[in-house]
C-alpha cells in the first residue's frame, strides 16, 4: 500500500516537473518572439545545435551565457588532452551561443591558426588547422556580425602573418594552397573586377540576366542531367580547375568537350554569364570577398597580385578602417592603418606570384611589385600625418631605405634616385651611407647580405640576373658576367647563412629556376628591340653562364 502511494507521489511528481520545463519552454519561445519582434535583441535563438545544446540553451534562456562558459572550459579541456577534432566543434557552438562576444571568436581562430596547428608535423594537417581558424571568423562569426571590424582585424592578421610571414616551417605550403584556391576562383577572369562584380548574385538575377526563355532553357539542361541549380554550382566549386563540367582553360580561353554539360550551355550562348554568376557566388558567399571592394583597393594601391595573402590583409584591413573610422576609435584605426602599409611593403618586396608547384613548396618564387612603391610611400605618409609622425617614422624611414635598394637592384635607376633624393631629405641620419645613389645602395646591399630575410635574398638575386640580361642585351658582355657571377655568389652566401634547418621555411628556389624566371621577365618588359637583342645573345655561345637550359622533360613511365 505504501509503495503504490510512493509510486503514486513520484509519478504526480514526474508530471508536474514535465509540466513545467513545457511551460518554461513555452515562456522562453514566446519571450525569444517578442525580444526578436520588438528588436530587444541582436541575435535569434541558437539553431543547429545538437539536442542537448539546443534543450539547455531553451531551458535557461538568458542564461546561455553559462552553457558558452562551460563549453569554454570543456574546449580548453580537449586541448590539453589533444582532443582538437572536438575542440572545432566546441568553438562553433560557443561562437552560436555567444556571437556578439566577437573577441571570444577571435581568440578561438587564433588558437587554432597557431597553437593547435604547431602540433602536427605535417604541412597539410597544419594548413587544415590554419583553415579552421580561418573559416570559424569567415563562416560563422561574420555571420552574426556581418560589419563588424574586430573580426576583419582579426582575419586580416591571419592572412598577414600566418600566411604571409616565413616564421612557420609550413609557410610555403599555405601559400601555395592558397594560390591555388584563388586560382580556382578566378579562373580566367582573374583581375576582371568589374566583370565579377556584374555577375548575377541570385538564381534570380541570373535569370534576369538571360531572359526567361533562356534561364528556362538552362534549368532544362541542368534537369536533364539530374542537377539543381544548387548542385550544379556544388559540382563547380569541386571541379579540379573551378570550371563548368565538361569545360577547361587554355591560354587564357575556355575550350569545351562535346557532348558535355559545358558544351549545351556553351551553345545556349549563356557561358560567360553563367561562368560569372557561379564566379561571383563563389567569391562573395564563401570567401566573402566583394568584388567592388577589390576593385576599389587596386585603384587605390595598384595591380596586387590576389593568389597571395597580402592582398587579403589588405582587403580584411580596408573593411575594418571603414568600420573603425566611424566609431572615432582612432587605436583601432591606427591597427587597420599599420596592417595596409606593413602588406604594402610586404607586397613591394614580394607581392608578385612568379610560379609555383602544389606538390613541390621548394619551387614557390615570387618576386618585388614595384608598381605599388608610390601607393605605399602616399599610404606612410598619410599614416604619419594621421597619427603623428613618432608612431610611423621607424617603419617609413625603414621602407624608403629598402626601396633605393630595391629599385637599384632592379634598374630602375630613375626612381632609385627620386627615393634616394626623397630619403635624405626627410631622413638624413639613416641616409648616411653615402653622399651618392651608387656609394648608398652598394653599401646599403653588402649590409643586407650579412642578415638578408628571404624577400631580400630572393630579389637580390633576381635584380642581378636582371641587370645581367640588361647589359647582355646591350652588348656588355662582361659586365653582364660580373652581374651573373654576383647573383650565384648573393644566392650561394644566403644559401650558406640560413643553413639546412630552416631550408624548407626560408631556402630559395633552385638557381636555375631564378635564372629562367628572370630571363622570362626581361623578355616581358624590355622594349621589343632589347628583348630580340637579348634572345640573340642568349642563343650564341658567348652568353656562357647566362644561357638557362631548358626544364629536362619528365620521364616516361616504365
């Protein structure tokens, strides 16, 4: 009888509780529908959640500020004990829970850009850590905070020093990864800005674009082989080359196979359309890049080259600064300012793509983009006029320095004399090397040879081939040998300095890769009659050192 009465009082007990957790759920929905109807607050309730995330965070409403707290600890838990798949997972349901508190987004991409991928041996276990940290700001913190400039500081310093530096051994695989995904992107429009941005956003601008008739068509086509739209563009994105099925890139054109999906919608006279609508999409959903905003930057700095990270920085820096400026916050905008013209110079010295190989890191080359020197001059300038000239002065009077000697090394002579000329007069103690240009940048180069960083290693041998190829090609044999022979010595001392540890972080590429890649970019900007003169030359025997062999063909199979 006591028992029954006890079953009795447990299940009266059991329904009453039930009873309440509906009732408090039904509150809480109701109490989420009006805070979002009235806009009382910024964020809709968490959805996508496991169920346990998704009951706890319903049940205690306001207090979902205690489930990211424990999640916090559990992640930072996971880490100790090397359990890093978990801890992506928690990062993104802390970042659901909490998507305001953007600085607990921030850190967490750090954390697993540098901390977690420094664990793993493996360039491309640690590329997929850096990627983490990455996308946790780019597809989800960017969600919930679409404008906001702590997160675009935040990416854009990932872009700049993960990427960008040569501080991580697997430096040079996450740039050739990267070069390879904005390959794929681009496409053949690359740099076609203004093309991109004209491509429809929507199904429905698309079709907009075509005319009914012609959409309806396409559609047709794509129901034909069992595709959506939004399989059609998924099959896109993983195709090999970024392309339409059935499509490829040639010099620069697209080729078609017959009978394929590419060749029905080639012949439907809607693929340069479609191409930059999946394009477009691609650029502007997933990396969340704006093509308007690219096409501002470049004529605002000039041609960056988009396959490197500099240019991102750049990018993610220029959002931040226009969000930084209208809250007056003049800290942050002095970090924003400070990351364009530290990617600036980055890309002066080192921000042109020359060639590289996914499967070999060893053969990355790039070298100075010299057409951004002015922009980035005008951007110091401008900094130190801003924020008061002791906050800039160190790093402008750094770069003009480097500049003489870039432009030397490179002959361009003309503006190595106007930097030259510019540097002694706003910064005479640093000038002091030498009362001339010569005397200057001769002295300027045998103190960089001692401590050279890899830009300067890397452009210091191909400004001495280059200047080979120019004496070369006006008759100068020897001072083109001398020229030669500076450049081997230069790549054999740099070679020697950093030693066979930090090869695979910071060696160059092969000589002869240099070489030939600088013979290549002579025969681009020389005058025709230098170019022909110097084709000459290299042909005859007498260019001796000079002459590059050809890539010996790969093997033929067994």
């Amino acid at each position: 009888m006591k028992l029954s009465k006890l079953s009795a009082s447990l299940l009266i007990i059991l329904v009453a509780l039930a009873a309440l957790v509906g009732a408090l759920s039904a509150v809480q929905s109701r109490m989420n529908a009006i805070r979002i109807d009235q806009e009382l607050t910024d964020t809709e309730p968490i959805d996508n959640a496991p169920p346990v995330v998704a009951f706890t965070t319903v049940a205690l409403g306001g207090f979902r500020g205690l489930v990211a707290d424990y999640l916090w600890l559990r992640s930072q838990r996971m880490q100790e004990l090397g359990n890093y798949f978990e801890t992506v997972q928690l990062a993104s349901w802390i970042t659901k829970l909490q998507p305001r508190f953007t600085g607990a987004a921030a850190f967490l991409a750090w954390n697993m850009a540098y901390n977690v991928s420094v664990t793993f041996t493996r360039p491309e276990d640690r590329w997929r850590w850096v990627q983490r940290g990455i996308e946790l700001i780019r597809d989800e913190a960017l969600v919930y905070n679409p404008s906001d400039p702590e997160l675009f500081q935040q990416l854009g310093w990932i872009y700049q020093h993960k990427l960008g530096k040569d501080l991580d051994d697997a430096n040079r695989y996450y740039k050739t990864q990267f070069a390879y995904e904005m390959i794929r992107v681009f496409g053949p429009l690359a740099n076609e800005w203004e093309v991109i941005a004209q491509g429809a956003l929507t199904p429905g601008k698309l079709e907009a674009q075509l005319g009914t008739e012609k959409y309806s068509e396409f559609m047709r086509i794509l129901g034909a082989q069992g595709l959506t739209f939004e399989d059609f563009e998924r099959q896109f994105r993983d195709s090999a080359d970024g392309l339409i099925p059935g499509s490829s890139v040639q010099n620069g054109s697209l080729g078609f196979a017959p009978g394929t999906l590419a060749k029905s919608i080639a012949d439907l006279g809607i693929y340069p359309q479609v191409d930059t609508c999946l394009r477009h999409r691609w650029l502007f959903y997933h990396y969340r890049l704006d093509p308007a905003i690219i096409d501002t930057i470049t004529r605002a700095f000039g041609p960056l080259d988009w396959r490197l990270s500099e240019a991102h920085a750049i990018y993610w820096a220029f959002r931040g600064l226009r969000e930084w400026s209208k809250s007056e916050d003049h800290f942050k905008a002095l970090q924003c300012d400070r990351m364009i013209f530290q990617s600036l110079n980055a890309a002066f010295q080192g921000g042109v793509l020359v060639g590289f190989d996914v499967g070999n890191t060893g053969l990355l080359e790039t070298r100075p983009n010299l057409e951004v020197a002015d922009a980035c001059r005008r951007y110091y300038q401008d900094s130190m006029d801003k924020y008061g000239d002791q906050t800039i002065h160190g790093a402008f009077e750094n770069f003009m320095v480097d500049a003489v000697v870039y432009f030397y090394k490179y002959g361009a002579r003309s503006k190595a004399k106007e930097y030259f000329d510019e540097g002694k007069r706003r910064f005479a103690y640093r000038f002091r090397n030498g009362p001339d240009l010569d005397t200057f940048a001769l002295k300027e180069l045998e103190e960089d040879i001692e401590v050279m960083s890899y830009n300067q290693g890397q452009s210091t041998v191909q400004g001495f081939l280059i200047n080979a190829c120019y004496a070369l090609a006006n008759g100068n044999l020897e001072d083109a040998v001398a020229y030669e022979r500076t450049a081997r010595a230069v790549y054999d001392k740099y070679q020697s300095f950093i030693g066979d540890s930090t090869k695979v972080r910071r060696g160059l590429p092969p000589y002869e890769q240099m070489k030939r890649n600088a013979i290549e970019y002579c025969y681009q900007v020389f005058p025709p009659d230098a170019g022909a003169r110097l084709r000459a030359a290299l042909a005859s025997e007498q260019a001796a050192n000079l002459a590059v062999p050809k890539p010996s063909p790969p093997a033929e199979a067994p």
